[in-house]
C-alpha cells in the first residue's frame, strides 16, 4: 500500500473516495472543505450535517456519492471527535479504525484525504502525516503466514492531500518516517507470531544475522561451547532442559561519525518458548508461550529502525534465546547457579527464567562500557495484574531517563507506568544457601524482579522495561489488531533518535 503526501487542491483530485475529518464540537468547514462543499452544491453542510444530522463523534462515519461533480467518486465525512481531546494518538488510532472501513468494507483501491484537525493547531504537518500513515499500516497489519486464503489488501495507494506547499516537505518525511516504523513493527510481530516450532533459537539467529547482512550491521553469535567459556552459567541452565541449543546474539549499528553522541545497550528476553521448565504451567497459560521472546523481536525491530533513520547513536542488541523445557535434563528447584558475574542465586522456581537470562546479559552489557542500558521483558505476570494489556511497566535508577522514556512513549501512543524499586526488596530474595533466590513473595513481585536485576548491572543509567501485558493482547486496542503489538519499537525508537 502506497502512501504520499502532497500539494493538491481536494476537488482536483481523482480518486475512489475523498476523505474529509469533521468535530463533533465544532462542526464549522475548512476553507479546503468549503470548496469541496460548493463543488458539490452544499452537498456536505445542507445534506449530510444539517439535514441527516452527522454528529461527528469519534470515528463515526458518512458516506455519499458525488455525481460526478469533483474527480473523487464518493466523499466520505470521518468524526475527529472533541476537539480539545483530538492528538496524534487519537489520530493515529482514527486512521487505523478508518482504513478498516474503507478497505474490508467498501473495498476501494484510492482514497484520498485531508491532513485530519491540522487546521486545529494541534500538531504540525509532519506530526500529523506520521500519525495518519502510522495508523493506516498498523490497521492494515494481518499476519495470515499460515492461513490458505491470505487476506489481500483492496487499498492500493492512499494520498494525503495538503492545503499548503510549504507542508510539503516535512509531511513527506513523516509519511517516510511512520514506513520505517510500522516496517519494524511489523517485523517484530511477525516474528512474535511466529509458531515457536520454526521461531527457535537457532533459526532467530539465523534471522538476526540476515537482518545484519541486510542494514550494513556488526553481527555476533555464541553457542553453548562458547557461552560456557564466557560463564553465562545462568543463562545456560534455563535452557539446559531442550533439546535446541541455546544462542546469545550481538548485533550493532554504529553511526558514521567517529565519537556518537551515546551507546545505547538494548537487551531483550529471548525465551522462544515458556513452558514453566519442571515447575510446569498449566496448559491455558502455556497457550502463549510462544511470545516470551517478544523482548529479542523488540530489540530486533528497534535496531531495524534505527539502522534506516541513522542517528547518531551507537546502539546493541542483545538477546540470549533458548527455550525452558522440562526433561531430564532440566535444571531444578534448589539448584545454585554462579551467575556470570560471580554471584549465585538458589533456583526457587524454575517458571522464573527470564531473570536468569536476562541476568547474564547485563554483566555482559557492562563490558560494553554504555552511556544507558535498557531490557525489555515479558517477565512477570504481577505486572500484567497491576497494570494490564495495556500499560507498560517501567523501572530503574535514573529518574531523568525513566522520564524522559515514558514522555517519549506517551508521544508514541504508548502508555508506560514507572513501578518502584528499592533497596530493602533485596530482603524478599533472601536465600538460605546463596546470595539470593531467584524468586521472592506473592507481593510486588514486577518490582522484586527489577530489584534482582539490578544485582546484575553496574550501569547507573538502567531501564527494565516489563511488557509481559502489552506484547501480545487478546482483543483490539486503538490501532492495534488482536496478537502481537510491536509495543516499545515506536517508543524506544523515538527514544533514540531524540538523543
């Protein structure tokens, strides 16, 4: 599906439908819209607001045909809703619900439209092209991989059509912007819906390494040979149980400059299938296991970005993948592992592996010597009861930068919420053998799981970001189709590129 941004008169335009936005509160036409309605002789005011009442709530939606009076077949009035409500994420999740309209239901090829509420003032030109062509290739997101009649797209091009030349180039840049980011969006949820059957440790790599090749990457992978040299004795009991060899991948993009402006570290969890090792979980919550390598798809999708917008910032990937099976084999309650970094830590459950991954991964990322280090988990079920499928958990020990993540989330259209860590949760993981346990009590427990963390990491600059909620949802959520969300790529990107 095409996307542009340009200079063009709406009644010049030659299309399947033209799409015009309308307030609920104020319900007053644009100069731009005017000319449409008196091309259509008051068609819009006198019919379709006055007479049929068009109330213009949000994403309400009134169709009529033209008569041959502009190019465009059919107009199509679209409710912004409030105008003091109307923002990019409203906007963006506006587009996605229309796009659905427009492409399942009527099955046009062209649409044209309007910059939706830029005559408010809310946002700017790019602002709002970005917003609009994020939620049209967000809604139109289906993943039919495995399914024998593929959903195929009817919408062939859509045009945003701008009243100023002076708009022109910065819309196309946030059309230009919003591809690369629903691009790794999408890569990240592809690879998140992926059957853990064929998304195994061995074939992410190879996809890691192909991601490389392609975007002029730095690319590093580790076996169980070479991880057992490096100590990552945390990580390889999680795995010890499968049959599949563990891997730990290293991807890096360095920008041209000589000295960038940061290193950025990422880590993400990379668990390609959860089934609780000997401390098995019950079948409805095994359903989707398949996800718990959502953290790895993230880094993979935000390293993808950030290699086509080339900030000016040096940023890692990490993710250490393998699967927690039980068998014979498997690492078992009341096991003492040395973590990389010399510490040990009593397994009291075998369910909470991502930890211990992650864990090792951080003593690694210190010997990267980074400005900031971010993970980035479906790590605990405590942060989906306190928060939700649709807030993001977020924690570590800079405040500024927590900040700074979660104000940039909020301008991506997704919601974080920062949970405590403090000093004294070391107590919860007592342990009577080792210098920790691996699990604490019933209480807290997404911040007790931070709190073990940070055993792990010297950076004074850490965020672990918990998506175990917002990964992948059961039902629809704004512009986001039920699976796989992609959540964190827009943030993290954004984060990024604003250093």
């Amino acid at each position: 599906m095409d996307i542009s941004a340009k200079h063009q008169e709406l009644t010049s335009i030659l299309s399947s439908i033209l799409v015009l936005g309308v307030f609920e509160d104020d319900k007053t036409l644009s100069s731009e819209q005017k000319k449409v309605d008196d091309a259509l002789e008051n068609l819009i005011s006198e019919q379709i607001i006055k007479k049929e009442g068009f109330k213009a709530k949000f994403a309400d939606t009134a169709i009529t045909h033209t008569q041959l009076k502009i190019p465009s077949d059919k107009i199509m009035l679209v409710g912004l809703g409030k105008k003091k409500e109307f923002n990019t994420t409203k906007l963006t999740e506006l587009c996605a619900k229309l796009i659905k309209q427009l492409d399942k239901t009527l099955g046009v090829k062209n649409v044209s439209c309007e910059p939706f509420g830029l005559d408010s003032e809310n946002f700017d030109a790019g602002e709002c092209a970005k917003a609009m062509s994020i939620g049209f290739l967000t809604g139109m997101y289906d993943y039919d991989k495995y399914k024998s009649k593929k959903n195929t797209p009817q919408i062939k091009k859509i045009r945003i059509a701008l009243k100023n030349l002076k708009d022109e180039k910065s819309a196309k840049a946030g059309v230009n912007n919003a591809k690369i980011l629903c691009s790794a969006m999408d890569f990240t949820k592809d690879l998140i819906n992926e059957p853990a059957q064929n998304a195994t440790p061995e074939a992410i790599a190879e996809i890691a390494k192909n991601l490389s090749n392609d975007l002029g990457l730095t690319f590093k992978s580790y076996n169980k040979k070479q991880l057992q040299q490096m100590k990552f004795n945390a990580f390889l009991a999680v795995g010890q149980g499968s049959e599949r060899e563990p891997k730990f991948i290293h991807l890096t993009y360095k920008p041209a400059t000589r000295k960038p402006k940061k290193k950025i570290v990422l880590i993400g969890k990379g668990i390609t299938f959860d089934s609780g090792g000997l401390d098995i979980k019950p079948p409805n919550s095994m359903l989707t296991m398949k996800t718990d390598m959502s953290g790895c798809a993230t880094v993979l999708g935000v390293i993808q970005a950030i290699a086509a917008l080339k900030p000016d910032v040096e940023v890692h990937a990490l993710s250490a993948l393998c699967e927690n099976m039980p068998s014979g084999t498997s690492y078992k309650q009341g096991d003492v592992l040395i973590a990389k970094n010399g510490k040990t830590i009593e397994v009291d459950n075998t369910d909470a592996e991502g930890r211990l991954t992650l864990a090792d991964v951080l003593t690694y990322a210190d010997e990267l010597d980074a400005d900031e280090v971010i993970d980035i988990a479906t790590l605990t079920g405590a942060c989906v009861v306190a928060l939700g499928q649709n807030i993001t958990g977020i924690m570590g020990n800079n405040p500024n930068m927590i900040k700074s993540i979660i104000q940039k989330g909020k301008e991506s259209g997704e919601n974080l919420w920062e949970l405590p860590i403090y000093d004294d949760m070391q107590e919860m993981l007592k342990s009577d053998i080792a210098d920790m346990r691996n699990t604490g009590s019933r209480f807290a427990g997404a911040s007790v799981a931070g709190r073990f963390l940070q055993n792990f990491t010297k950076s004074k600059n850490w965020a672990h970001i918990d998506i175990a909620g917002t990964a992948f949802i059961d039902k629809p959520y704004r512009e986001l189709n039920k699976g796989a969300t992609g959540v964190m790529v827009r943030t993290l990107t954004n984060y990024i590129m604003s250093i």
